[in-house]
C-alpha cells in the first residue's frame, strides 16, 4: 500500500513537472535568444515576485546582457513573453502597428475591482475611444489646462504656507516623495472635486485626500504583494482576491461623488472641476448619469497625479540638490520670465520656461514613471530585427518594452548616467533616436494626462526655485536602490533634502 502511494505522489510530481515546464522551449523552438536560470512554475520571475528584485533592474540586467539583440524570449511563470530591445520594433509595437498591440497588458477583476475596471489603462475597443476622447478635452485641450494653472496656483499658495510654517519651526529637512505627495493630494482634491484636501493640515490628517493615497500607494507589504500578483500573477490575484483599491477608500470616493452629484443638483452652479465636466461630457452625448463609471473617472486621477505626480516630482527635486549649478541656471530662468508676468504663474508664462521642460525630460529620462510598459498582442503579426532575428508573435502574447533601459543606453546617449538637461536643448534634441525616449508612452495610448501633469509640474517647480534652494541631505542614500514590488520607483531610505529660504 506504501509502495502504491508513494508511486502515486511520485507520478502526481511527474506530472506536475512536466505541466510546469511545457512551454519551456517555445523561445528556443522558434530561434529568439532565451537567458539561462528557468525554473519550473516561475520562469525567470522568482527574483521579482520574490520581491528581491525590481522589476526594472531585472529587465536592465536582461537588456545589458543581450544589448546586441534586437529582442529576447523570457519566461513570465509559464507564459512566453517578448522582451523587445530595438527602436523601430518598440516604434511597431506602440505606433506604426499599433492595431496589433492595442491592449495594455494589465489584467483586473471587474468583480473585485470595479472602479479600476473602467480605466484608460484596462478597456480597449470603443470604450477606450470613448473614454480616451472625453479625457484628451478635460486634460489637455489649452482652455482645460488654463483653468488647471489657476486652481494649481491656488494650491502651490498653501503649499508656500506650509514650508514657510516648517521652516519659522525650525524644521529644514523633508522628504520630497511626502512632501509634494501632500501638493499631490490637495490638486487631485481641488481640480477632480472642486473641494479640500485638507493635505496641509496636520490636525485633519485623518480626514485628508492625502491619507486615501497612502491606503492606495504606501510601500507596505499587503501593496507589493497586491501589485505583484496584478502585474505578474493575475489568476493567482483571483484565488487570493485582493483588491488595488481598499474597500473604505473604494466606499469614500463613491459616497463623495454621489453627494458632489446630488448637491450640485440641489444648487444648480456650474462647476470647472473634472467630476462635474465629465458628467456634463456625459449629458452632451446623451447618456445617463452612472456614478460608478464618474467615480472610476475620477480615481484616474488619484493615480494620475497623487502618485505619479509626486513620484517624479522627488526625483526632480533630487536632481536640483544634487546639481546645484543646473537649479541656479534654472532659477534664473523662472525669475526672469515671472518678472515679464509681475511674478504671476500663469498658463503662458509657463510655456516660456523652455530650460524647464530641458530639465524635466532629463529627470524622464533618467527615472521614467514608467519604468515598464507592457502590452498585448491583439492580431497575429511577424516582428523582425534587423539582426535577423524574427518572432510570429500571437494573440493574446505579452511584449516588454524596457524603457528605462533604453532612456540609459550608451548607444543613443552620451554619457547616459549623467544628469544633463542641455541634451534636450534646440541644438541637440533633434539628434535623439525615435522611441529611444517615450516616458509618457507612444503613438495613440500616449498618457492622456502627458500635458496637464507637465503644467502641475512645471507650476509647483516654479514656485519652488522662485522662493527656495534646495541642498541633498545626508539621509538620501546614493547611489539609489528602490524598493521591490512598488508600482512606481521608490527609493530606499527615502528622498531626503534641506529647504531654505532665498
């Protein structure tokens, strides 16, 4: 009976294995590049779902090591996965062919994450039209962005408050990822509700817009292991139903855009935030007002711009302490075309600070927000390098496109670790190789967002430069090292600077 049992778990184990490992040679079977180190059930996935890897560190070290192909099968658990490395192929994928991969490759449960479910990011189709052609007006046609500049202003005001208010306390250093996360929160407050954050005030804390995002993006470990099961495991998210957004911060937001809704209702005002546009886009093509798919519109931009906003914003306020000549230069930038403008930021005054967008695209460069992008095949299609190598990629196949590899590659950029604004000046920007650059995306699911985040961003580092100087702490750790499973770059130890006053 032993004998009969242990042959029985011995073939179950047999069995297992080969089910496992079957699609363990289809790289291989076609002639596409494979790295060693496959193990069965994770491919080449237990250093990152693991969460001793970054993701991105892991595809950079992919990239490096096969830097002369133009791209590379891996193993995702035991799907087959393709990892393109060449400009023109990434340019196929998310612009010239852009039919064959017109699907984000994220995966989510409408049943357990139903807000999410009617994001940009997720729907394809007619849907994503739809959804894609409302936002492009709310977020970036220049009548929309102007009125965003002035509600920002309002908000970089109480942001001056606020370090004003440290500093007379005697308090220098901050942690750039808390501190612009708290600008983050009250511009998502006042632009998509029309109402306050509370993200400055410390006695409100708990009723803050700021603490809804923490519940969302904090580096927790329940976070890394959500995200990580989304990105890289979603049918074991399903078996472990675990929700992106929280259930209280879910109910909040739902609760709030249903009383916006009633009380606007009530008062019959017309409103500029971007729930009440959205609902009137809405009435404009005749539909009937659904609170669930307003609310989900709405969360886009807790997304949008608490995390990435914030995000990005540490790492320029990195680069500014840690080169001090570059934030002098762009100093004297701000300072001279706030004084054509009596010292207003405005929407035009904005535009002219091109040394800006010079050191804007240089932090893109260096630490996109979207370190990764991945995509789905939709129609079948043949990518072919020009090593020759060739791959029939099919429906429903998962391609990589490592950006933050190819924003640091020595072939396209000189001295590709150095921070250096000057390479996107008039003289030399042109010289950049297409899709070597594509923080915000390409081709038509570029980020919808891509204008009205580089207004914001531009607005609170003007005000910044205007009143401040910024000086690395010795608490910032260099060289930077991020946190495992977070969505976005997280530096380990935090981002940390001292503010002074000019």
């Amino acid at each position: 009976m032993t004998i009969i049992l242990m042959s029985l778990i011995l073939g179950a184990l047999i069995a297992l294995y080969f089910y496992m490992t079957r699609n363990y040679t289809y790289w291989q079977n076609r002639g596409v590049p494979c790295p060693d180190g496959v193990l069965p059930g994770f491919g080449h996935m237990l250093p990152v779902i693991s969460l001793r890897t970054f993701f991105s560190d892991f595809c950079c070290k992919i990239y490096n090591d096969y830097k002369d192909c133009s791209m590379v099968g891996i193993y995702d658990f035991t799907s087959p996965t393709l990892m393109i490395f060449e400009p023109e192929l990434v340019r196929t994928v998310l612009q010239t062919n852009f039919s064959n991969f017109a699907e984000n490759s994220i995966t989510l449960d409408p049943k357990m994450d139903p807000l999410l479910s009617h994001s940009p990011f997720v729907i394809s189709g007619e849907k994503w039209l739809t959804s894609r052609k409302r936002l492009t007006y709310a977020l970036s046609s220049p009548q929309r962005l102007k009125l965003l500049v002035e509600s920002i202003k309002k908000v970089c005001t109480s942001f001056d408050n606020y370090i004003n208010e440290k500093l007379s306390n005697k308090q220098t250093e901050f942690e750039l990822k808390a501190l612009f996360a708290r600008h983050a929160a009250q511009v998502v407050a006042a632009i998509g509700f029309g109402v306050d954050g509370y993200s400055f005030d410390d006695e409100k804390k708990d009723i803050s817009f700021r603490k809804f995002g923490q519940a969302i993006f904090e580096p927790t470990n329940r976070h890394k292991f959500m995200f990580a099961l989304t990105f890289f495991a979603p049918s074991l998210k399903k078996i472990f139903k675990v929700r992106v957004i929280p259930k209280h911060v879910d109910h909040f937001f739902r609760t709030l855009v249903a009383d916006l809704m009633e009380q606007s209702k009530k008062d019959g005002i017309p409103r500029n935030d971007f729930l009440h546009l959205m609902s009137e886009l809405m009435r404009a093509e005749g539909n009937e007002l659904d609170i669930e798919y307003l609310t989900s519109q709405t969360m886009l931009l807790v997304f949008e711009i608490y995390e990435v906003f914030s995000s990005v914003m540490s790492f320029v306020g990195l680069h500014m302490a840690n080169y001090p000549e570059i934030q002098e230069k762009l100093r004297e930038e701000v300072k001279s075309v706030l004084n054509r403008y009596n010292g207003e930021v405005t929407y035009e005054s904005l535009r002219e600070m091109t040394y800006m967008d010079q050191v804007l695209n240089e932090s893109f460069r260096l630490l996109p927000a979207a370190l990764i992008m991945k995509k789905r095949c939709t129609e079948e299609i043949e990518l072919k390098g020009s090593d020759g190598i060739a791959c029939r990629v099919q429906p429903g196949m998962e391609i990589l496109l490592p950006v933050q590899a190819l924003h640091k590659d020595p072939r396209y950029w000189k001295n590709p670790e150095e921070y250096d604004p000057d390479r996107f000046g008039p003289d030399r920007k042109y010289n950049i190789k297409k899709s070597t650059f594509f923080p915000f995306g390409e081709g038509p699911r570029t980020c919808v967002g891509m204008r009205s985040a580089q207004v914001q961003l531009k607005a609170v580092l003007a005000i910044t430069m205007k009143t401040y100087t910024l000086k690395l702490s010795p608490r910032t750790q260099l060289p930077l090292k991020m946190i495992p499973g977070t969505i976005l770059p997280t530096p380990v130890g935090g981002l940390w600077v001292t503010i002074q006053q000019l």
